[in-house]
C-alpha cells in the first residue's frame, strides 16, 4: 500500500492507505481526527468540510493521494483552545441541537468570512448552502455567521 | 401562581447518599422508578453504579456541584434542562455546576443503562424533588451544627444561614448530611422565585461540539476494532439467494465476509475498506413477498379509504344524521408519502460479544429495550448485556429502533471480533423504519350555517393512528363526530418519525379548516374561536387539550403575526394545534418567486407550560417548525417494486438555509408544569404554509409535498 506524507494542523503525519481512499476517513479511522463528520459521502451535505490551503473542501470527495503537500485543517485545528471567532460565535448564538452537523458548518463560514469578512444576507445564504443541518438549526447558524463576521472586519 | 408544594413522595425509595472517600457527599436518585432496595452507594467517583441509579449529585467539600449523567444529548436540549432543574431546587449558583456525561467504560462496565433520556415532562416533579430534597438534606446539616431549628435557617447561592447571621456553605457539611436521615416531605420553591429556570442558558456540551471533540456513536473506537459494512436485501419483500464474495475479499483490509440471515457483512479495518468491499460483493435475490411501488400504495390506500371495514375510535353523537340533514358538506382526501428519517450521524453501533459480556456502545433511544433485545436475539441473560449510549447525531424516532445494534451484536458474535456497523447515507435512507404513507379522508357538514359533523378516516401503512389522537381538536367542540382508522400491512418497515401521526394529520385538519371557513363565510379566526368557546360551555371530558389555552396561542397568534395587515405580495396562512401536551398556534408569511412559493417569515405562538431554558426551547421550537417546512413542502419518497427511489441527498430533498424563514417565536408566560418542545411546533406548520399558498395562487395543496403538486420544477437542490 502506498504511503503518503499529509500536513494536517500543522503538523506531518504519515499514513499508508490505497489511493482512492477519501481523506475523510484516513482522518477519521487512521488519524483520529474524528471532529471531520461523514453524512454522504458525496459531497452533498458539507458535514466532512475541512481546509485545504485555507479553502474550505469535502473531505469525503478529496482523494488521499490528492492532499500530499497541502495544507490540511481540522475542526481540530482551527484554533487552539476553540477560541477562533466563528467557534465563539456558535457558543454566543448557541447554535448546536444535536450537534452532529456543526464542525462542518463552522469550517464552511470560517473559510467564507476569511474571503468575504463583511458578507450580506444574501451572501451569507448562498455561502451556508451546501451544509445541511437535519435538525435544522439554520436561523442559528446564520445569526453566528454574522456575529463572528462583526468579531473579524 | 403555583404555591409551594408538598406532595407525598417517599423519597426514600427514590434517593440515597453516601460520604465519599475523597470528600464530599454522593446522592444519588432515580426519577422514575423506586430505587432497588439493596441498592448500594458508592463511596468512590469511579464506581458510579448507573444500573441502580439515573444520575448522580455530588458536591464537594468546596460547595462544587457535579451533576453526573449517563444520558447523553439527542439535540433536545435535555443534558442543559435536567440539570438547571436539579440546581433551582438545590439552590445554587449554575456557575456553580458541572455537568459530567459519565464517561464511557470499557473496562469495569459498570453501566447497564436502564433506561432512556426522559422528557422534562415526566421528570420534571421528580427532578425538583431531588433538588429540593437534598438542599432539605444540607440545612438539616447546618442545622444540627448550629443547634438551631432547620426552619430558622435561610439558603441562598449554596450558603446556609441561620437568624444570628452564621453562615456556611455546603461543603462544609456535607460531612455531616451524608449520615443523616433523608427529610421527607420537602418544600418545592414557588415558581416565582426561579432563578435558574428561565433562563437563557447554553449547551453544556458546547465547546466539545465546536472543537469536534469524539462525543457521537461513530467517533467512538476500541483497539481491535474492526468496521463493518452490511449488504442488505436492495427490495423490500426479497431474500438472498446466493452471493460470490471472491470481489469483496480481494479488496485490501478487508478481513472477513459473513452471511448472516438476509444480509451480508464485510468487515475491514476501515470504514472506506468494508464500504469497497461490500460494493464488490455479487448477491442473487429472490422476491419472496410482493414487490410493492408507490402507485400500489396510493391505489391500495385509496381502496381501503373508500371502502367498509374500520375501526372506530370515537363516535359522539350520529355524523350519519348530520350529514344527511346538512345544507351542505365539504369532503377532501389529504394524501402524504413515506418519509425517512435521515438524522445527520448515520445509523451505527459497536458491537463486542464474548462469552462472559455482551458490550455494546452507540446512539439508541430505547437502550434497555434493546438491551434485552440483543440478549434474547443472542440466547444470552440479560445481565450479560452492557449498553452505553453516546451523544446522538439526531434521533427524530428513527434510534428508537435497534435493528442496527442487533446487526452489530450478531456480526460480533459471529466473527468474535469487536465490530462497528456503519450505514453509509445509502443504507441509511435504504433501510429505514419509515414515517409510513397515510390518506385521510375529512368529511363536514353544515346546517344553518353551522359545523354540525365531523368525520375523519385515516388509511395508513401498517399501523394507526395512537389512542389520544381522536380526543385531540376538533373532538369536543362537534356535536357529530367520529374518526375511524383502517391500514394496509405491508412489507416496508415503517415506525414513529418525529411526532409521529400528528405530523401529517395537522396539516390535513387544519387545511381543511381553511376550505371550511371559506365554505361556510366565516373568518378563519373566529371559526375556531368560536367552536373552543362551545368546548368551554359544554366541556368534554374526553378532551386531551385546553379551549383556553388554545384559544390563548390563537390570540396572540393574530397580535404577533399582524394577521390581515401584510403588505402587498406577502400572503399569510394560519394553523393551530395541540398535541404532545403543547399548545401551538402558527402563521406562515410567503411570497411567489417566479411562481414558486417561498416562505419568509413564520409567527410561532407556544404554551409549553414553563420554559425551563429559552434558549434551548427557542433552538427546538425554530428547528420544528423549519423541519416542517422541509418536510412538507420538499421531501418525497417513493418506491418502485419495493426499491426506495431515493438513496442520497442528491435525490432527496432536505431543507437548506436559502429555503428556510426566519421564525419568531413567542413563548406564553405560564407556571403550569412544563410540557413536551422537540415535536408539537411541527405538526402545524405545513396547513400554515398550504393556506397560504391558497391565497397566493387559489390552489388548494392536499398532497405532499406540496413542491411535487404545484407543478413547478422538482430538482433537487444541492
Ligand atoms: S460527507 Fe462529505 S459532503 Fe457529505
Ligand atoms: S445540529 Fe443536528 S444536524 Fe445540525
């Protein structure tokens, strides 16, 4: 099998898996990077969503062999003690129901404010799309996007 | 207000103490059953015994109180309330509080969980009473200490003071209190003074979710482990046949394949390897039972609701006579699909069976059902059974069931291996226990401009409507009225989804409330005021809801919509309900966007009785009542020979943010003993949004969902 060097959080880890592997479960099962959820598999729900590069991409659709020599970041590694203004936003407007969706969420709106700090409604609405919440917690999550983006411009 | 209540409850049998070795005091109680007699406290924090006991207070010689639960959250907010409840009546500061999820343990298993996470509603008296009981406890203490009256003593924020202006706190006797009597009958705070409950209190699991700490059933692992992936029979209604496994064994990690009654298993040392093998395995199917499509349900559904034989449920007075002497009568067939419950964290459980314990971990609503399930599915005792539940990703009825944790425990008894299942999303929304289709056909008659008769019939899959349900609005408030159920058994799985009957049977009542008024020239308003006011004149016993307190939502329903007074282009729809002990009143503003209906604003008006915590009760109230909308205006499900037409979120429609209002919720200020939140603001919502469509386009929407009837576009949008 072949090995593959992956900087994740900053830091190098080597991992063996078949080429095809999704990075989300060489996160998830080899890694222990469980933070990065699977709802899909199919890029269609942004549970996996993680950072690639400081772009926020599916990790479900991602190929291992595809992420060697970038910049991968984790829920687990957006800040360090879950002080990064969207993670104090969600806790602010108190944002989780079950919870499970959350990690993704937050990953997407941190990437999208990195590019667009002073987003409108409308913005906002097309930026958060991709992520379903099944406990639909969406009037939520769009009031913590807007209060983390009065915390960053 | 509520006075100050003192009600029998030997609290003996439902709580104990004990001093810990470390300092402190334990209590630990049992809300809902009597404590077994023999049970024994531990003295040690680690040898907390959850078979015996539901939680566990301990407060420290500091004055900390840790509160520990074995229950962990389903996203109803339930992990913050059970606590903040417990705290008002100890009388402490909530910064002063803790809240520990026991943690997992793998090696004692000490945690044979013996039941669920109740609802607030049933454990609300008796989590008071703990609370209460054991501040009764502490002041006894001081007390004694004092060699003064208890009842001359005062707490406030965990300080015990007495009428010389002594002070102590409770860690300082919590020595003391550990090996006194425990008090009966204990004074309940009057609601007035809460301090805690009330509350905008958050999460208490907060900073673990937004730093993606492991918490859910499909984060947790054991050395050893191995991933499972099941191959289940594609149809309903088939068997398998023979399979070649030669694919999914040459698949790198793949370890094992095994049959097991229908199914196959692949097992890997990843999820992406037992997932690739499992896609390389070839399976012959037989159809043994009728291969039954979406077409066959309606047609079949209609039959029954059209034909003789039901079973009446109630019968007030002679619907036959009203409706043959009405001037006129409105009859409409409401029509509703099959919908999975697709909670965000897939179907997933671990599974390790050796010969002296059954270890099983994971999400379940119904543990020690399931427990026993296992135990009897394995041939084993039930003591042998260790069940930990983790955090759930989402339940919404569908982790009621255990077929998951059945599967797990047979693969790992079959293979001697510690195993986890993993669904993928396919074999999640593929092999569901499906909200199952309904018709229902509504029938009123009118006579001198008066509802004389109600009749309502119900043909659903499998199972009926429950019990209370025909007591429910309009029951009561129709001198004719009847409701009549009858089935059609089929072999798709199907079972309870989030408020399970009401969710579909409010939208068609309160759909057809709307025609009616229209039909009878009445407002819609006054129509339902009006027939409350005949239940209050004439009540009923066998009514399940309040006229006032529906009448109550209804008002404020009109005041906080603004009802009537929208602008241009804003069209409004209303819907009123009771149901799981909750009174809900709702107004849904829309508008057309280039002939699609878009809804933009909904008016929510609850009376759950008190509102323990705002902010989660806000969350679940929002989350409901969008849910709804998705639900009814978007997802559709269907079959075609007994293959589910959908199998991902490509093909299935769940709600996104661009599709959803903002909700304003308003919740009636009220000291009645608070009722259930995760389900009663759904049910309402899809006549709240139908009635508004009607205004908008003069389309009446009697089938969901309502996108697929409206003759617009049915792309699903990803
Ligand atoms: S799991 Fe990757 S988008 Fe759903
Ligand atoms: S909080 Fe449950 S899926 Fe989003």
């Amino acid at each position: 099998m072949p090995t593959f060097n992956l900087k994740i959080n900053n830091e190098t880890h080597t991992v063996e898996a078949d080429m095809d592997t999704p990075l989300l479960w060489v996160l998830r099962d080899q890694l222990n990077f469980v933070g990065t959820k699977f709802g899909c598999g199919i890029g269609q729900c942004g549970a996996c969503t993680i950072h690639i590069d400081g772009n926020a991409m599916r990790s479900c659709l991602l190929q291992v062999s595809q992420a060697e020599g970038m910049n991968i970041t984790t829920i687990e590694g957006l800040s360090k003690d879950g002080d990064h203004p969207v993670q104090q936003a969600w806790k602010e407007v108190d944002v989780p129901q079950c919870g499970y969706c959350q990690a993704g969420q937050i990953m997407t709106a941190s990437a999208f404010l990195k590019n667009n700090p002073n987003p409108n409604e409308t913005e906002i609405r097309n930026a958060m799309h991709g992520n379903i919440c099944r406990c639909a917690a969406y009037n939520s999550i769009e009031e913590a996007v807007k209060v983390a983006a009065k915390k960053i411009s | 207000m509520t006075p100050s209540k003192k009600i029998a409850f030997s609290r003996r049998s439902f709580l104990k103490t004990s001093a810990l070795a470390g300092g402190g005091i334990l209590i630990g109680f049992n809300v809902l059953n009597a404590c077994n007699p023999k049970a024994e406290m531990p003295i040690d924090i680690s040898k907390l015994n959850f078979n015996d006991f539901n939680a566990f207070i301990k407060i420290s010689d500091e004055g900390k109180i840790t509160i520990f639960s074995p229950n962990p959250e389903i996203g109803q907010g339930v992990k913050t309330s059970m606590p903040m409840i417990i705290a008002e009546e100890l009388d402490v500061a909530w910064k002063d509080v803790y809240v520990v999820q026991a943690p997992l343990d793998t090696k004692n298993y000490t945690r044979q969980v013996a039941g669920g996470s109740q609802s607030i509603r049933k454990g609300w008296e008796a989590l008071r009473q703990t609370g209460a009981t054991a501040k009764q406890l502490l002041v006894n203490a001081a007390a004694a200490k004092w060699g003064v009256d208890a009842s001359e003593c005062n707490v406030k924020e965990g300080i015990i003071t007495n009428a010389k202006g002594d002070k102590l706190g409770y860690g300082d006797v919590v020595k003391e209190a550990a090996l006194l009597e425990i008090p009966e009958n204990v004074s309940l705070k009057d609601t007035k003074d809460f301090t805690i409950i009330g509350e905008q209190i958050g999460n208490v699991d907060i900073d673990k979710i937004i730093t993606g700490k492991p918490l859910f059933g499909l984060d947790y692992k054991e050395e050893g482990m191995l991933y499972a992936s099941v191959l289940r029979p594609p149809a309903f209604g088939q068997v398998l046949e023979s399979f070649d496994d030669s694919g999914a064994k040459s698949v790198s990690g793949v370890s094992q394949v095994l049959k097991f009654g229908n199914k196959i298993a692949v097992l890997a040392n990843s999820t992406w390897a037992a997932m690739k093998g499992k896609k390389a395995l070839k399976a012959n199917w037989k159809q043994e039972s009728q291969a039954e499509s979406t077409a066959f349900h309606d047609t079949k559904l209609l039959e029954i609701l059209n034909g003789k034989t039901f079973d009446t449920r109630r019968k007030d007075g002679d619907v036959k006579e009203a409706f043959a002497k009405a001037d006129k009568v409105l009859e409409r067939i409401y029509e509703s699909p099959f919908l999975p419950h697709n909670c965000m964290e897939p179907m997933n459980f671990f599974a390790n069976v050796k010969d002296e314990k059954i270890h099983l971990v994971g999400p379940i609503q119904t543990p020690a059902g399931t427990a026993k399930r296992v135990a009897r599915h394995l041939k084993r005792e039930e003591n042998e059974v260790f069940l930990e539940m983790t955090r759930m990703g989402g339940g919404f009825g569908r982790r009621l069931y255990g077929d998951f944790v059945l599967e797990a425990a047979e693969i790992s008894s079959l293979s001697k291996k510690p195993v986890k299942v993993v669904f993928s999303r396919e074999d999640d929304m593929t092999a569901g226990t499906y909200r199952p289709a309904i018709k229902y056909k509504i029938a009123a008659s009118i006579k001198d401009g008066k509802l004389t008769g109600y009749h309502l019939k119900e043909a659903a899959v499998n199972n009926n409507m429950y019990g209370l349900i025909p007591n429910f609005f309009p029951a009561g408030a129709v001198e004719n009225y009847q409701v009549d159920t009858t089935n059609y058994k089929s072999n798709i799985t199907t079972g309870a989804w989030r408020a399970p009957y009401t969710n579909f049977l409010a939208s068609a009542e309160q759909s057809f409330f709307d025609e009616l008024a229209e039909l009878m020239g009445v407002d819609r308003i006054k129509l339902h005021m009006d027939l409350l006011e005949q239940v209050k004149t004439n009540p009923n016993p066998k009514v399940e809801y309040s006229p006032d307190r529906l009448q109550n939502v209804i008002k404020l329903a009109v005041e906080k919509s603004n009802w009537g007074k929208s602008e241009k282009g804003v069209y409004q729809g209303f819907s009123v309900y009771y149901c799981h002990n909750t009174h809900v009143a709702e107004v849904a503003d829309i508008t057309m966007e280039n002939g699609i209906p878009s809804v933009k604003k909904v008016t929510c008006i609850v009376d759950c009785g008190i509102v323990v915590n705002p902010l989660g009760a806000t969350n679940q109230v929002k989350g409901g009542v969008i849910d709804g909308i998705g639900h009814t205006m978007y997802s559709d499900f269907s079959f075609n020979n007994g293959v589910p037409e959908s199998n991902n979120f490509n093909s299935y429609q769940l709600i996104r943010m661009g599709q959803t209002p903002k909700v304003d919720v308003h919740f009636v200020e009220s000291d009645i003993d608070p009722t259930g939140l995760g389900e009663p603001t759904l049910p309402p919502i899809g006549a709240a949004v139908a009635n508004a469509i009607y205004k908008a386009t003069g389309k009446r929407l009697t089938k969901q969902p309502y996108m697929s009837n409206l003759n617009v576009d049915k792309k699903v949008m990803g």
